[in-house]
C-alpha cells in the first residue's frame, strides 16, 4: 500500500521475482528522469500494469472511456469482466505514461510524489561511513548511482517506444526481445540496461515462468539495476530473494572481471577485502533520500549524447 517491498517472491510471466520499491521509480528533482519497471524491464510505468488488471484480475482498470459496473465485474459473452468496455489503446507495455487516463495520471503523481524512501538509521561511525562511501564510489556507482540511486531510466525519445505488446520499435534505438527492454542506441553511443552480476541460474528448477510451457525465466541477458533506496528495509535480496542480508549478497554478487557468469569468479566478497566489505555495508545501511548520489552511467550517457546534439530526455 506504501508503494514499498512486501518481502515476497512472486513467479510471473517473466520468472520469480521480488517485488521492486516504488522509491526509485522517479528523481524527485526530475519527474522525466524515470526508471524502466520490473527486473527484466518489462514495463515502461505503472500505467502499462492496467492491461493486467483488466486481463488477468478482472474490472475495467482504469483507462476505459465508459464505466459499467454490470460489465467491469460480470462476464459478457464469456468475455473477463471489464473486456467490453473501451480502453484507450495507447496502454500498453511501454506505452505512454501520461494522459491515459485522470485516473492513471493520479496515480503516476501518488506515485512521484507520496511514495518516499524510509529513513535510514545513521551510523555513529561516521570514519567507516565515509570508508563504505568510497568503497562504492570505485565499485557500485556506476550501475547504483545517480538520484534514483540506480542507472535504469528510460532514454527512447517517443513514447511509446513499441507499436504494441512484443511488437517491434518505433525509436529504432531502443532493443527490445520478447518485451524485455535490454538496451537504447543513440548516435554512436549505447546504454545497456540489463546488467549481467552472476545471479542468474538456468538449471535451477525454480528459474522457470508461471506459463504452461514452464519455460525458462528471463534473465540470461542480465538484470534491471534495483534502487538501493532504503535497501536496509528490503531484504530478500536479489531477483528472487537468494539473499537474506546485505551481507549475504556480497559472496552472490558479481563483481570485477569475471563477475557475468553463473556462478561468478568474482564477486564482492572477492575483489573487496573484509574491512571494505564492513564499510560498504555501513554505507548501504545509511542511505535514504537525504543521502548525497553519484553520477551513475546513465547521467554520463545522457550528457554524452546531449553534447553529440541528440535529443534525448
């Protein structure tokens, strides 16, 4: 109800996920800077979950031109409640994020603005706190960093950015497979969101899709970087909750040169000694929306491609 986690892994279309804080959906300095939804960036904005709560939960949603109880809540020729009426047909995954409907615009504001990061205890060490600042500095900034505290943010310059669910792209720099967003090229520069750290397993059993082919879950291309907003609040950890603590996730965690495969070489509990392990979690711990960010790889992508004369977001 908070728009924060619920602890729980749930299996989807796309595999078992955790749920993903809403804290990091928008810079609240920015409300364009917006992050991709879901751990495969599967969703552009909450607006795109109302063909799910018309297809699957049944009701009209909240993007239909007409509401009649007798049909959002009753089947009409065997059809689910709420399929007769009209929807605005620009809602659908990656479609537009505004102008839906009022209802759908009110929640994108409830979400911008009344969904916040809890605040973090602060630590008394504030030695070890400024240690675990720069420890992620030159380790996790690059993918956790910037005001969402995550590098995921949507760069395709005309929303929508797909014709329709798995159709092709309408901004030829956006890649897109099977609905997952996995990258934007502009110019010659491209930002990748999904990011390969060694957490994903194709043999395990449970890495499958709540579908009746029980294929394999998405994830081979890497992961939607989550916000570490109030990431002390958050545990389970990691796409499907293989981590219990922070301090669990550091042996899990890729890291370094040989991080991208299952399982990784590297990892955060190999390329960083104890006491920078220690000093990191003090820094995870602390940070909440009063917190000062770094630049992430999508601040630098941005820039860039301002610079090249592009536009972009």
């Amino acid at each position: 109800m908070d728009g924060l986690v619920d602890g729980v892994t749930w299996i989807f279309g796309t595999g078992p996920r955790q749920t993903k804080s809403l804290d990091g959906m928008f810079s609240k300095q920015n409300p364009d800077d917006q992050a991709l939804l879901n751990w495969s960036a599967v969703r552009g904005s909450n607006t795109d979950f109302n063909n799910n709560s018309r297809a699957v939960q049944g009701g009209c949603g909240f993007a239909s031109d007409i509401f009649d109880p007798d049909q959002c809540f009753t089947k009409v020729n065997n059809m689910p409640p709420g399929m007769n009426t009209i929807a605005n047909p620009a809602i659908y995954d990656h479609g537009i994020t505004q102008g839906g409907s009022d209802a759908l615009d009110a929640q994108t504001l409830w979400i911008f603005t009344a969904v916040r990061p809890l605040h973090q205890p602060q630590p008394a060490d504030t030695a070890a706190l400024q240690r675990g600042r720069d420890v992620f500095a030159a380790n996790c900034a690059s993918c956790h960093g910037g005001p969402k505290w995550t590098k995921s943010e949507i760069f395709h310059r005309d929303n929508p950015a797909a014709e329709a669910q798995n159709g092709p792209a309408v901004d030829p720099g956006a890649k897109n497979m099977a609905n997952e967003f996995i990258s934007f090229t502009g110019n010659t520069l491209t930002f990748n969101y999904l990011e390969k750290v060694g957490t994903f397993d194709p043999a395990d059993p449970i890495e499958i899709r709540d579908n009746a082919t029980a294929a394999i879950a998405l994830g081979a291309d890497g992961f939607n970087v989550p916000t570490l907003l109030s990431i002390n609040f958050s545990a389970p950890y990691l796409h499907r909750g293989q981590a219990q603590t922070l301090a669990d996730v550091f042996p899990l965690h890729g890291l370094g040169p040989n991080g991208q495969d299952f399982p990784p070489m590297t990892t955060i509990a190999t390329q960083l000694s104890a006491p920078e392990q220690a000093d990191l979690l003090v820094f995870l711990k602390s940070i909440d929306g009063t917190t000062v960010p770094f630049r992430s790889e999508a601040d630098d992508f941005r820039d860039a491609i301002r610079l090249q004369g592009a536009p972009c977001p």
